[in-house]
C-alpha cells in the first residue's frame, strides 16, 4: 500500500492550485496542473520526479475550471504528446472562445493576486481535451489503475479520480479541505447533484482522500469525511436560504456569505475574484433549485 502511495507526488507548482503526478510502470499522470503563472514551477517538479528519460503521458482535469486546467499549454508546449483526458463537457467548454478567453483573464488576475507580475499568454489552441473519459471508465497506468467518477455538482464537468480504490482525487463537488480541517463548500452548478455525487464517493469505498487544493492525504473513515462535506453543504444552503426566506436580495446573501466564509485560510487558496465569481453562482443555484419546489 505505501508502495502505490510513493508513486502519488504533489508537484504543485504554486498557490492557488494543486496538482498531483502519478508514476505507473508504463504511463505517468497529472491529476489537474493548476493556474498558469505556476507552470514553470509546475514543469520542473515534474522534470525533477521524472527519471530514465520518462516523459508526461496523461492529465486528468478534475474538471475546466482555470485554477485547475490553466497550466496545460505550457505542459503541452513540454511534452507535445500529452493528452488531456476530461469530461465531455469539459471538451465543449474548451471549444468557447468566450470559456478560453475567461480562464486567460482569471489566470492573469489570479497570477497578479499572488504576486506573479509577468502577462499570461499562451495560444488558446493548446487548451484543449485529447481525449473525453466517462464515468466507470479505468485507465491503466501500468500497475496502477485510475477509475473515473462523474461527480457533478460544482461544475457539470467534475469529475473524481479513484487510484486502487486507496486515494480518491475527490473533485470540488465535495468542496475544499483547509489546513485547520474546516470543509469550504463550492457546490457552483447544483445543489442536489452534490448531494448525489457525495453517495457515489463513499461508495467507492476508498481508504484516503485528497481534497482539492491540499496536498495532503487523509483516512475517509476516521474523519467520517464524505458525511462532513454533505454537512457542511447543508450548512451553506441553510444558510443562503435563511437569508433569501428573510428578504435578502442576492447580493446581500453574497455579502453575509463572505463576511462569514472567506477567513484567512481561504483567502490563500482562493484570489477574492474567484470566490465571488463561484458564490454567487452558488446563491443563485441555491435560490433557483429551491424555487423549483
Ligand atoms: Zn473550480
């Protein structure tokens, strides 16, 4: 068990965005490479992991979001035979010039926020899907073998990764894991997919998770983890629609909500720009699936 663990490495190349590499006997793998302005930091941890002239084979893009995907030109232009394996419909988002054009300007506001001064440029073509996966599919690694899970819910195109049923690469569906154990929800696009997407990672049954944006490992049943993040879902709905019950229109819900959720922790994981972009989608999708019923 520790064996496969060693060939899970955190290479993320700076804040903001996390990204693993996985070293299989014939393939290795990405799962996300993080923002753009790190990419260079990003490539040479990769470099440095990687012996016998050993190149990048796969990415897995948990899903399209510029934080998570920002990268891949820049390990495109590295290694020209990668392939960028995502959901579908992270295909067709890639294929909007308006998509490309926002995860350009996030990249660079979010470069600027950590303090990165150079302009983020890149040709858009690069930043693309190779290859659609599904949910249920398994790619081999060569003795390691990655199984997808569609986990929408933050995004209709997250997905989760299984490595052996051991680590679960959880998407943001399930939200975010801080350092002081604290969950912070992200549950953009739907609500009651996060819901559903949560039983289909604790059915996966797997021993460790790696949340998004962390580099660590933790045991899912000692933390009782997939119960946490439905809590803290929960907790974050209840909340919004206290508000929305109470008169508040949705830019005030946005103001009690980051008054209340953006603490320091997040604000090293998240530029401001993003978490505003991501919340009030939130509250709106909160306030539209509620007013369904
Ligand atoms: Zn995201």
């Amino acid at each position: 068990m520790h064996n496969l663990i060693d060939k899970i490495i955190d290479v993320t190349g700076g804040q903001g965005g996390n990204s693993h590499l996985i070293i299989g006997e014939n393939k290795t793998a990405l799962i996300d490479c993080g923002m753009a302005y790190c990419a260079s930091e990003l490539i040479n941890n990769i470099k440095e992991k990687l012996k016998d002239n050993r190149k990048l084979d796969y990415i897995f893009l948990s899903h399209s979001h510029y934080d998570h995907a920002g990268a891949i030109p820049y390990l495109r232009s590295t290694w020209p035979e990668v392939k960028v394996l995502a959901s579908e419909h992270a295909y067709n988002i890639f294929n909007r010039s308006n998509a490309l054009k926002l995860i350009k300007e996030l990249g660079n506001m979010a470069g600027k926020y950590y303090g990165y001064n150079k302009q983020i440029d890149y040709d858009d073509n690069l930043l693309k899907v190779d290859q659609i996966i599904y949910d249920g599919q398994k790619v081999d690694l060569g003795n390691i073998i990655v199984s997808i899970l569609e986990t929408p819910g933050h995004t209709k195109c997250s997905l989760s990764f299984v490595v052996q049923n051991l680590v679960f690469f959880a998407s943001e569906t399930t939200g975010c894991l801080a350092k002081s154990g604290k969950i912070n929800t992200s549950f953009i696009n739907s609500y009651k997919d996060s819901i559903n997407s949560f039983k289909k990672c604790e059915n996966a049954k797997a021993k460790y998770v790696i949340s998004q944006h962390n580099d660590f490992l933790i045991e899912i049943a000692k933390h009782d983890y997939w119960q946490k993040c439905l809590e803290t879902t929960i907790e974050s709905k209840e909340f919004i629609l206290k508000l929305y019950r109470d008169g508040f229109n949705e830019e005030e819900i946005y103001e009690e909500y980051k008054n209340t959720y953006f603490d320091e922790e997040l604000k090293l994981l998240q530029p401001d720009i993003a978490f505003e972009i991501n919340n009030k989608a939130m509250i709106r999708t909160i306030i539209n699936e509620n007013t369904l019923f």
